[in-house]
C-alpha cells in the first residue's frame, strides 16, 4: 500500500467551506477511482490559516495514476482551488505504508482499557 500526501491552506474563515468543497472534489474523485483504500483529511486552524493535510491511501502506483495521471508526483487542483488555497504543495509525496494500525479489533481494545 501506498500513501500519498499533499498539503494546503486556507484563510481560518474559510477553513469549513473548503472542506466542503473537498468533499465535493477530491475526496469524492478519491473514492471513484479503483485501488484507492481511503484517505485521512486533517485540518489544524494556525493563527488566520487553516492548513489541510490529506493522506490518501492507494494499492498502487499504478492505481494512483488513474487519480492523478502520468506524473504522479504533480498534486491534482480543481477550478475552484484558486479560490480557497493561499498556500499549496504543488508537488505530493509517495511514502509506502510498513504499518497500519488505524483500526484495533475488540481484543485489542479491551487490552488497551
């Protein structure tokens, strides 16, 4: 599995309908294209800036090539991006995933408590 990180930023007073709208755009792109496992959207409100982390989680490269194109390193904007984004990667970063433990099953959890 591969992760695929980009980020970006907002001013803070539109930090909720850029979220919006990134359900509307890249998450929903994310979840059309086959191989893609999922992504984590993080928002943290710095000062007058909302800064956007998206971590999308893919089978494969060639997976995030039907996302992203041939140039998979190149970050993928919408029309509206212009609008929103004072701040952005331009180019995305690949990492491959050697754990995952986003998810605990029951027993796992109860050993946690």
């Amino acid at each position: 599995m591969i992760a695929r990180s980009w980020r970006g930023a907002t001013r803070a007073q539109d930090a909720d309908k850029y979220l919006e709208y990134l359900h509307q755009t890249g998450f929903a792109e994310y979840r059309k294209t086959a191989g893609n496992r999922g992504v984590l959207g993080l928002r943290r409100i710095v000062k007058d800036r909302a800064e956007f982390l998206l971590i999308s989680l893919w089978d494969s490269r060639e997976s995030i090539r039907q996302f992203a194109g041939d140039d998979i390193d190149t970050a993928v904007f919408y029309p509206d991006d212009d609008r929103f984004l004072v701040e952005r990667d331009e180019q995305v970063s690949h990492y491959e995933v050697v754990f995952d433990g986003t998810t605990l099953d029951q027993e796992s959890a109860e050993a946690v408590d």
